[in-house]
C-alpha cells in the first residue's frame, strides 16, 4: 500500500435470565411490528436517489442514550463550579444516532437496542420512531436504567462527553433472541459500536458473518482493548484519528504515521478502514488497494459536532447497501456530517435524504464553476 503522503487527493432467552433482568419484548403498546418496509423517492441525483424497490435493511445494534446537554463556556477546572448557560435532554447514543440517520436517509432501518422502563426510554423510542426507524426489536430493562451521557457542549461547536451505560451495558441475554438474529441475518448492514458489551457485539457479528453480510464496527465507545474475535468478523472498522492511536498505541499526528497505524489494524483481519479525521476529512483504507481521499464539505456554521461521526458512519453504510461506489459513498457521508454539526444535539441535527442531496448537488455544481 501507498503511504498517504504518495496519494493525489480525490475530491430468545433463558426463562432464568429473562426474569432475573426483567427483560421484555412483548405486549409493548409503544412499539409496533410493521407490515410492510417503505420509503420515500428524491429524483434530485439519479445515482444517489433511493431505489424504486425495497432493498435489504440497514440493522443497527447498539446503544441509546438520553443525552444531556450543558452548554458552557469552558470546561471547568479541578475542584471549579461554573455556570452553564442552558442545557436539555435529548436522545443520543451512537446505536440510536446512527439507526435514525438510516432512518432520515430513507433507507428501511431497524434498530437492535435496550432501554430502561423510565421516562429516558420513552424519550429514545419516540424519537427512533419519528425518525423513521423500525423499533419493534428494542427491549425495555425494567431492572436497568437507560443508559444516559453528559455532554459538554462548548461556544465552537466542541463537546467532551462522560457515558453512563445503564441498559446498554446490562441485563442482555446469555444467548440473544432468534428474532432480533434473524433481523441481523437478513440485513443488508449491519452497524456495531462499543457502547455495548463485546460478547453482544460478537455473537451479531457472527451471525451476519454466517449469513454473508456485510459489518461496520464503529470505534467509539469503551476504551479498551477491541477483541481480536471481534476484529476478525468485521468487514469495515471505523475509528477517528484518536481512536485508532489509543487502539494501536502509535501516533497518528501525520498522514505517514496514520498510515503505519492502519497496517496495525490490517494485520489483525480487517480488509477495510474507514478513519474519521475531523475537519480533515476522511479516508477509505482496503488492504493491498491506494487510499481514498475525502475531504470535508465545509459547514457555514458549527454548532454541535454531537453525533456527526455517528451520522457520516451510518449515511456510508446506506450509500454502500445502496451498491454506490465507494468515493460516492464517501461523498454522501461528508455531505450528511457536513450538515448534521449545523443543529445541535445529535439526533434533531440528522438531516433528511433530501437536504443531503441538495447540498451534493450545490457543492458539485460551485466546484464546476470555479
């Protein structure tokens, strides 16, 4: 492989468990199986417009957080109080974020998660489901709390996030249902975080391994180490330049040392990296293949970068289950970031299919021109 600095860039469980955690699935009133998968067609780009006909389902499985937004000046010193100058509740968590940029995107997305039977939950499945998202396979925890953030949102747009696992982290079966695997087997995607336990993520993973299709583990989450078991089934690993220094303990400050922190990756079994880099924009890594090149699609204003890793990763995973090459997928993904760190909070910034395309379409159209 080329070093980057070489590269042009190119625009159901046992009866015992189930009681212990007092986990549940049916009767939900809140939650509805649905009969049929639909979404709706934008003719502004022939090549990323949604197809006429159903396609396979995005599944992701992972967390959901209410997130608690403090906006303050500066983080606080040791031992300091401040002020903040607002805060709110809203739904948040990487699972949640990304099931519903699938679900804003128009592509069919279920979502495979855990709440508590608490106000926060409902505050989630409401959301997930105004989204568009597919959520008669999330779980409600009576046992558990829902797993909640604290997010530290700063005057540019920077958060610093602290996570409280609650139902994320708890109180999943042994052995995971047959409904929710046979969801995952029959996907077109499907998405993984680290908000979740590894032996969750492990078993989703080997079951659409088995069924041939296709896993994109996104970094973010736990800070320790990735599974080697984990790492062997995934066929897109997604960190951002922090994450993928922590995971192979070398620097990534240079395009030559990220370069020699992907092969780290590539020798434990994954093909395909797709590194997050900020304003820097992103990079598609295929083992044996010249690195694609992304940059950002510049932003008129950031208010919240809140979920915008979370909305590039999932509008990728829709583009790639949509048969898009990978530069287009790449594109829509920047575009989809681009316009999500526009709004704060991390599911209200999700943009709709259409906003996504319409600002593709003005981008390419002012690089025509210039």
């Amino acid at each position: 492989m080329k070093s980057l600095t070489q590269i042009p860039l190119v625009s159901s469980p046992p009866q015992q468990q189930r009681r212990r955690c007092g986990w549940s699935t049916a009767g939900n009133p809140r939650r509805p199986t649905p009969t049929h998968l639909s979404f709706a067609l934008y003719a502004a780009s022939p090549s990323l417009s949604a197809s006429s006909s159903p396609e396979k389902p995005v599944v992701v499985v992972g967390s959901a957080n209410a997130d608690i937004y403090v906006e303050i000046d500066r983080l606080p010193l040791e031992g300091e109080t401040i002020a903040a100058r607002g805060g709110q509740t809203l739904a948040g968590g990487k699972g949640a974020n990304q099931a519903c940029c699938g679900g804003r995107l128009d592509h069919p997305t279920y979502f495979v998660g855990q709440v508590g039977d608490d106000a926060h939950g409902r505050l989630i499945e409401d959301a997930l489901r105004s989204g568009g998202v597919l959520v008669d396979r999330l779980a409600r925890v009576p046992s558990a709390p829902t797993g909640h953030a604290v997010v530290m949102l700063q005057p540019d747009g920077q958060n610093t996030i602290i996570i409280i696992g609650g139902a994320n982290m708890n109180c999943w079966p042994e052995d995971l249902r047959d409904e929710d695997l046979e969801v995952v087997r029959r996907a077109g995607v499907v998405l993984l975080q680290r908000e979740i336990p590894d032996r969750v993520n492990i078993q989703i993973a080997q079951a659409a391994k088995n069924a041939g299709v296709p896993i994109i583990l996104d970094a973010g989450g736990m800070e320790s180490p990735i599974p080697d078991e984990l790492l062997k089934l995934v066929d897109f690993f997604s960190p951002n330049e922090t994450e993928l220094a922590r995971l192979t303990g070398l620097p990534t400050e240079s395009l030559e040392q990220i370069t020699y922190a992907v092969e780290k990756i590539h020798e434990k079994g994954v093909k395909k990296i797709l590194l997050k880099l900020g304003a820097k924009g992103s990079v598609l890594f295929v083992e044996g293949e010249d690195p694609i090149m992304q940059p950002i699609i510049p932003a008129s204003v950031v208010l919240d970068t809140t979920g915008a890793g979370d909305t590039f990763t999932a509008a990728f995973a829709v583009a790639l289950v949509e048969s898009k090459p990978m530069k287009e997928c790449l594109e829509f993904a920047a575009a989809a970031a681009s316009l999500c760190v526009q709004a704060k909070g991390a599911i209200p910034s999700i943009p709709s299919r259409a906003a996504v395309l319409e600002l593709l379409q003005s981008f390419q159209e002012d690089a025509t021109t210039k």
